[in-house]
C-alpha cells in the first residue's frame, strides 16, 4: 500500500516535478468519478471558491436550501492564501482507493477550508471507513502540523445535525459530525460564536464521499466532478514549496542553544515523554479508537527533548553523536517496552525505580541491581540470539521480576 501526503516536504524542485508527474499518471488511471469543491466564473479570467464564510447552521431536519446564501455565489473567500491542492491518496495492489483533495485558505484556522475524499465504489466493504470524529480530529491534525497551532484534543462541544450539500446542482442531505473548541484549545464547551469543524459523509450515485469543513456551513458548498486534476496537482506542489520555506526558516535543531541541564533530568523527560506517548496510544487501541497520539505529545517539544537527551549522554558517557542518538534510543525502547508489558512499571515505586536504574545504566553503564534485566534488553534489542533462551523477550521479562523479587528481600 502507498500513500502519497502533501506534508511539510524538504526536497529540490526535481522532487516536485517527479511528484507532479507521477500524480498525473495516477489519477489518469481513476476508473471513479472524485469530487472537489466546484469553484464559479468571476470573470475577467478569475475565479472563486464555491464555498462561504460560516453563517448560523441550518437546524436539524431543516429542508433543503432553496435560496443562495448571503454572500453573492461567486464571491471569492478573503485571505492570502486560498489554493486548491491534491493532498492524499491511496494505491492498494495497484489500485487507487481514494483520493482526497482540499481547497480554501490552509493558513488560517478561521478558514474557509473544506476538505473531500472520494471512496472507490464498494470501498466500505474491504475496509471501515474512519469515523467522523476522526476525521475532523485529521483536520485538526493538519492545523497542528502546518501551522504549528494545537486545537487540543477531543472531543470538544459535539452536535450530531442533519445539513445539506449541493452536489452537481442537486441538495443532498447529510449526516453532521460538528464539534466545536474552547479558545486556547481546551477540549470545553466554545463561546457561540467560535467556527466549529464539522465532518459529514454522503453517497452519490454508488460512491461514498466525505466531507470536512471549517469556517463554512456545510450549505455553502458545491461539490463538482473533477473533470481536469491539473491545478490540484499544482496546488499541491505550491502548497509544497510553502510548507517547505516555512520549515526552512527554523534554526536546525542540531544547531540551536538548548537550556543547560543538570545530571540525569533530560534523561528522565524524554523516557516519560515517550512512556506517557504509549500509554496513550494502548487505551486508545483498548477503547477502539483509532491511534492518535496526544498533540501535546507530538511536535518540537518532543524533539527538543530528545536532542537535550543526546547531547546530555554525550556530555555524561563521552559518546558521539550516533553512539549518544543510539543510547538514548535503546533506553526509551527499554522502558516503554517494559511500560506495555507490566502492570508495575508506571505510577509505582517499583517503576520509578527500574525507570532510575535504566536511565544510570546508559548514562554510566553502574551495575545497577537490575543488572541482568539490563544486559537481557540489549540482547533482546540488538535481535536476540535464536539459539539462546537468553536472548528472547521472556528472559528479559523474567529478569525484571527476579529484580523485584530480590528488592522485597530487603
């Protein structure tokens, strides 16, 4: 399975090119018809968005619009940054099974931006389709990794709505998943007057096509057959380039002055970093939700504490960079892999512990009392020996228990 994402890209314009042309070559195989939001003459050469700044939503069991909304229908949106761009799609066995486009102003979390993925007919029945709540959790993803702006993580104040959606001239209706935030972020009831994001899903002739909207009703928009995917395809790589010179203007994080650390602290950040992270991921995966990580655990942050980590184990075990970067990576792996398969590992003193123990032993290599369990996990980690029973998961595991046993005898 290959997927392609338009997603903060690094590369010379070769790069963009190749995408450019391996795009046309896929779409150009699409046996499904794939909707976009239809965009109307202005004249003069321009043309605007079907779509419309948010307005009071239509209430539940409303009938179909029959009047054009406030704004003249081929008023563009204001804003400096409005495109029309193929974010993603997906190849399965040579098959494309969705394709998904975007248009409106990406840079503004007030939009208008609305977001259509067009489904392989019969697409529901190899696979289930995500929910819509995350869906607009995805759309919150993407303000998140484009804009640097956490929405925070849901759900904020739901409504379940009945709306309409002009498809090729024709209103149809369609099921709302609206969800509105707090200013700042919290996951609270919003003021009244704060845009929500909403997501709906709807049928068209056999097809299924979802929907997602922020900054616009779903009844200002129009969906059309997308007849020529050129300027998607441009969109895409304009949207690229932008993406690409925002990330460009960031000091590189090897090169930045980071705030001094003292002793064993970055050490103890990044492992619970990376602990909270699993932990998070595994009630999700419990509560059969889609795995997200939480966004306050994604992003710079993150990564700033893994350089302060590295450079404090250079510092600490007179370690190269890759040898440091590779230190650090087997203790997080140890820990969080210790996190997932005990019960005692996190919010015990047995667990603090063992997590003082870890951290010691890849900043000084002390033979610590856990000492075993520290030699099974490299073993363990560098692939195991397939002969050796001291090389599996089992005897890790083993020594961590005959370590707890041993605490408890003094």
């Amino acid at each position: 399975m290959k997927r392609q994402s338009a997603s903060r890209p690094q590369d010379p314009e070769d790069f963009y090119a190749d995408h450019e042309e391996y795009s046309r070559q896929v779409l150009a195989d699409a046996d499904f018809p794939v909707y976009g939001v239809d965009r109307v003459d202005q004249g003069r050469g321009s043309r605007g968005m079907g779509v419309h700044r948010v307005g009071p939503a239509h209430g539940e069991g409303d009938a179909p619009p029959n009047e054009a909304p406030n704004e003249a229908p081929n008023e563009a949106p204001t804003g400096g940054a409005e495109v029309d761009a193929l974010a993603e799609y997906e190849l399965s066995n040579g098959r494309l099974g969705w394709v998904e486009v975007r248009s409106g102003d990406w840079s503004s979390v007030e939009g208008p931006y609305v977001t259509v993925r067009t489904y392989r007919p019969g697409a529901e029945r190899t696979q289930p389709l995500p929910d819509l709540e995350d869906v607009v959790e995805d759309e919150r993803d993407r303000v998140y990794e484009q804009l640097d702006i956490d929405e925070g993580d849901g759900p904020g104040s739901v409504r379940a709505l009945r709306e309409w959606i002009t498809v090729e001239g024709e209103p149809r209706a369609v099921q709302i998943h609206e969800d509105r935030r707090a200013e700042g972020g919290a996951a609270e009831p919003a003021p009244s007057g704060q845009a929500p994001v909403w997501a709906g899903r709807l049928r068209v002739d056999g097809i299924t096509v979802t929907i997602t909207g922020r900054g616009v009703p779903p009844g200002g928009i129009e969906l059309k057959r997308i007849e020529d995917f050129e300027r998607y395809i441009l969109g895409r790589t304009d949207l690229m380039r932008k993406l690409a010179a925002r990330q460009a203007q960031r000091v590189a994080l090897e090169e930045r002055e980071l705030p001094p650390v003292i002793g064993l602290e970055a050490h103890r950040a990044v492992v619970e970093h990376a602990v909270g992270e699993a932990v998070a991921i595994e009630a999700q995966v419990r509560a059969r939700r889609t795995p997200r990580l939480p966004r306050r655990l994604r992003g710079e942050a993150g990564a700033v504490r893994w350089e302060a980590a590295v450079r404090q184990q250079m510092k600490l075990a007179s370690e190269t960079r890759e040898e440091a970067g590779e230190s650090v990576t087997t203790m997080v792996n140890h820990l969080t892999r210790l996190a997932q398969n005990t019960d005692w590992a996190v919010g015990t003193p047995e667990g603090s512990a063992a997590l003082e123990e870890v951290i010691r032993y890849t900043a000084f290599a002390s033979e610590v009392p856990s000492l075993p369990a520290q030699r099974a996990w490299e073993r363990l980690w560098s692939g195991g020996t397939p002969r050796s029973a001291s090389g599996t998961e089992e005897a890790w595991l083993t020594a961590w228990e005959q370590w707890r046993v041993e605490r408890t005898e003094y």
